[in-house]
C-alpha cells in the first residue's frame, strides 16, 4: 500500500490538456488555431510559479492582518496591493479578452487554469480578481457600444476590477425581493440611471489595488413589474469617466471565519450614476451569464484549496514517524498506515476527479461560443449549462472534506494555528454557500437541467459516458467497470420515473434534489475516469486512481440512486 506520488496541480492540469485532448480540441477552434498545446501549457507553468512565488508567501498574511475599513476606504493586508501589480503588468487579466480589445484571446480553459492556481496558493487575494473575466463577458455580450467603449479596456486591462451586486439585507436567494431603485436620468433609452439601495455581502466592493471598480448591480425602475420579472442589470463605477467619485460608498465590512483578506463590504448607492446593462428588466439574463461564469471559476478555485491542503497533509505525513504500519519491520511514517492512507488517497482521488469534470466543462463552454458548426455549438453550450451546478457544488463540498481530512492527518497539531492547515478548512467553508447555495445548485439542476428538457442534455452526456465506461470494460487491463455499467443502466430506468415525479410532486423531488446531484455527478465520473484510465498506463496515478474510486466511490452513487428510487416509490413521506 504506497502513496502515489506527490503530482502538482500544473502537472496534473498538463495531463488533461496533453493527454485527455482538451488542448488538441481547443486548437481545433477557430480563435485559438495559432495555440497548440505546448503554449497552454507553458501558460499553466507560468501561472504557477506566480502563484507559488507572488501569491503564497501572502497567505498567511491576509489571514492573519485581514482587512481594515475607515472613512468609507478599505485597505487589504500587506503585500496584497504589490501583488496584484505584479498581476497586471503580467497580463493576467487580459488573458482570455478579445484581442481587438487589446487582450491575449487565449480560451476560457487557461483562465480556469489561473483561477485555481492562484486560488490554491491565496483565495483571498484571488476574490479580487476572481469575478473580472465574469464582468468583462457580461459587458462585452450585453453592454451598449458606448458602455463597451468606455469601460471594457479598463476591464481588460485590469486597471478596474468589478463587483457583482446582487445581495441586499433582505434579498439573498430570493432576488424578486430586491428594493433597489434606478431612476431614469432622461429617457430609458439614453440608459443613464440614478441608484439608490443597500448591497451586502459584496466581494471587493472596495479596496486599494485599482484606481476605480466597476460595479454591476441590479435594481428596480420605475413601474417595474414585481418580482425577478422586474430587475434590470446596471453598471456604477465608483469613479465616473470624467474623474470625479460616484456616490457609491463601502459602510463597512464583514469579520468573517475566513478568507480574512478579502473584503466583504456593505455598500450604499446613494443616488449613484449608473448605466444600463442589457434591456429593461432582463438583469438576471445579463446577471447570469456573469454568475455561471462564476460558479465555473468557484469550483476552479476550490479545487486549488484542495490540492494545496492536500500537498500539506502529504509533506507531514511523510515525514511524521509514529509505530509499525502493517508489514513493516521499523516504525514509519504515518503516510503508510492504511488510516491515514485512505485519507490521502481519497484527497488524491477527489481532487484529480474534479479536475477532470471542470476542464471538461471549460472546454465545453470555449465549443460553445467558437465551434463553427452550430449544432455542435449547441450541444456544447448545453453540457456546459449541465455541468456548471455539478462542478460548482461537488467541488465545493469535496473542497471542504478534503481540507477537514488533511487536517485529520496532522490530528493535534492540525488544531494548532501555527501549522497553517486550519486556514484552508476555514477558507473552504464559504466556496459552498456562494454565487448560489449547494441546495440551489441541486434545484437547478433537477428542475432546470433535467426536468425542464425531460433530460435530454444528461441524456446526451450520458452517451458518451456510456460509450466511454463500454469501452474501458472490454479492455482486460482495467477492472470495476461493469459496476458502473449496473449504474448507468439503472439510471436509465430510474430518470423517466424522476422528472414525472417532479411534474406531479415537485416537494417530493426536491426532497431528493441532493441525491440527484450525487449521481448525476458519479455518473459522469464513471465516464471521466475511464477516459482517463484509458490514456493511461496500466499501473500510471490515473489507471491507479480510476480503480480506487470505483471501489471506494462509485457506492456511494449507488446508495444516492437507491434513495432517488425510494422517493419515487414513497412519495407521500414529504408531504
């Protein structure tokens, strides 16, 4: 029972790009024919040793020092601000901007590739910049030429960074309760607005790395129908384009569990100059074109915290001597115990997983805006639609178990702040609850996702995860795979009976929605890990990975189908 070797987020994301595909697929795209893989790949090493140089040394310090707030202005920890310059002068930001707009036009998935390394070194400074590629797509798909001209190059450039402005101290989740208002300066046709309203809960919403933010905020105009209906989606820099300050302010910011050195702000607009996104009362359709894109970047950014406690709990317990593993003659690291093993090959495994649902989804969103073929283009964009919720909610979650297990691994010292594991626990513990809840995120996809297409989109997936999980079967030098062949094949059975609960008793679906999430996202693993045992060696860390998880896992799916199966056989219990 050895440990596998300690393989880095860089490597492992080179294995997906190189060997899985993804950057061949890539090139095959029209904006990106002048890449090959190589390129990406650099790219991924580069963002790496920025992370590992720039980045880490600071985290520890944002945890520490935090944020302070005073007259209305946000200072963030020290080394925070250099930091990001460095960032910039790179040109980090521009990395996946149009290049028309003076961006580098690389694909979505090297942006994921930078989001979850430099999350994975520094999660807190990462929020600062975390949500600009969201707001630049957002602007550049729905803004007005003016808007775009005046305000995309800051964007691109990072010389503004952005905010997404949703959450008031009575409207979380349910967004139709937004009090906002925005009136009209002129005709709505002329766009301009005054704001007026409370935001909470608003990550960056100031700070001392850029000169200006640009704020996307969503409000109500006058004679607005009630509810979602009637929201609009407006941006409010804090400077306006002839230099002087918008009455935008920061009242003050949260004293959080963790990410400490990012600032979580309260902020009032108090008659603020804004101007229109998008059409009158479709703000959530501009909304969330930046949203998914942030849920696509929490996931990535999960699962940067998980290798990196990951990697901490494998250093300690190689080093950590502590009685005879079985077999051994001598004591021995803890790394060797079949206890603690389990707890770090389960890491191993989770984190190698999500990484190959998140680029596989990454790369499905690039299909999706630039495959020339149409249908093609279609079908990519619905399995991005599909897979967002998966991605962000069980990377989240194993984000959180992981880190909890890496703190087990250091038992006693791990409860000591001196070890630094505590942090990534209590860091991890808030990529589940936003840009949507984990619940909402099963609700979206059980009743947007499967049941408003009667399943057609995880139906087309699952051809392919069949076809994949078929082939890996037949070779002699896998194993496990038929179980996951039972899986499939009970799933079929089982989803018609599912959405017809769902049209006839939506409470009782519902009460099941996390069980549908579980193994919808099982299912897809099956499929992903044949792929990738499949471009693997047959004794390689994939092959290797592949098996454990059909052994330790996939059971796991198998329990959440049973409970899907009860549910649809006893709906009456949640009533």
């Amino acid at each position: 029972m050895q440990l596998a070797a300690l393989r880095s987020a860089a490597d492992d994301i080179a294995f997906a790009l190189s060997r899985l595909g993804i950057g061949e697929a890539l090139t095959r795209l029209a904006p990106y024919r002048e890449f090959d893989t190589a390129t990406l790949v650099q790219v991924v090493e580069e963002a790496a040793r920025f992370s590992r140089e720039v980045l880490a040394p600071l985290n520890a310090v944002g945890d520490r020092e935090g944020c302070t707030w005073r007259d209305g202005a946000v200072r963030t920890p020290t080394g925070f601000a250099d930091a990001y310059r460095r960032y910039r002068e790179a040109g980090w930001p521009s990395l996946p901007c149009d290049p028309s707009l003076g961006g580098q036009g690389l694909p979505l998935v090297a942006q994921i590739a930078v989001q979850e390394l430099t999350a994975g070194a520094n999660l807190a400074w990462t929020m600062y910049p975390g949500i600009l590629h969201g707001a630049y797509a957002c602007v550049h798909r729905f803004g007005s030429d003016a808007l775009r001209d005046a305000w995309l190059g800051p964007l691109v450039s990072g010389e503004s960074l952005a905010t997404m402005c949703l959450t008031e101290p009575g409207a979380g989740s349910d967004l139709g309760r937004i009090r906002t208002r925005a009136e009209w300066i002129g005709t709505p046709e002329e766009g301009a607005v005054r704001v007026t309203g409370e935001k909470i809960f608003i990550s960056g919403g100031d700070q001392d790395l850029t000169p200006n933010i640009v704020h996307l905020v969503l409000a109500r105009t006058p004679g607005a129908p009630a509810g979602s209906a009637g929201l609009s989606l407006f941006l409010v820099p804090k400077v306006l384009a002839n230099g002087e300050r918008n009455a935008v302010h920061c009242t003050g910011i949260e004293h959080k569990m963790g990410i400490r050195g990012s600032a979580t702000c309260a902020m009032a607009f108090e008659g603020a100059t804004g101007y229109l996104v998008g059409k009158p009362h479709r703000g959530l359709e501009a909304m969330f074109a930046m949203m998914n894109s942030a849920r696509l970047h929490v996931g990535a950014s999960a699962v940067g915290l998980a290798q990196s406690a990951y990697e901490m709990a494998v250093h300690h317990a190689s080093e950590r001597v502590q009685s005879r593993a079985p077999g051994a003659p001598t004591d021995a690291p803890i790394a060797q115990h079949p206890a603690v093993w389990r707890l770090l090959e389960g890491q191993r495994v989770a984190i190698e997983g999500a990484r190959l649902l998140l680029y596989r989804a990454a790369l499905a969103v690039d299909q999706a805006h630039h495959d020339d073929r149409a249908d093609h283009a279609e079908g990519a964009g619905a399995l991005a639609a599909l897979l967002t919720p998966v991605i962000k909610a069980m990377t989240t979650q194993q984000a959180f178990r992981g880190a909890s297990d890496a703190l087990q691994v250091f038992g006693g010292y791990g409860y000591v702040e001196e070890t630094g594991i505590s942090q990534f626990v209590r860091d991890a513990r808030i990529p589940m609850i936003y840009e949507g809840t984990n619940e909402i995120q099963a609700i979206d996809l059980l009743m947007r996702k499967i049941v408003k297409d009667d399943g057609a989109a995880l139906s087309d997936w699952l051809t392919w995860v069949r076809a994949t999980v078929d082939e890996a079967a037949a070779l002699d030098t896998l194993r496990g795979f038929a179980d996951a062949q039972w899986c499939l094949d009970d799933w079929t059975a089982l989803m018609p009976c599912l959405v017809a609960l769902a049209r006839t008793s939506p409470r009782a679906a519902l009460c099941v929605a996390d069980e549908v999430m579980r193994a919808v996202h099982g299912l897809s693993m099956a499929g992903l890990w044949a792929h990738a045992a499949m471009a693997d060696s047959p004794e390689g860390g994939k092959s290797r990975a592949a098996r454990y998880w059909l052994k330790y896992e996939l059971p796991e799916t198998r329990r959440a189908m049973a409970i899907v199966r009860a549910q649809i056989n006893d709906p009456e219990t949640a009533q």
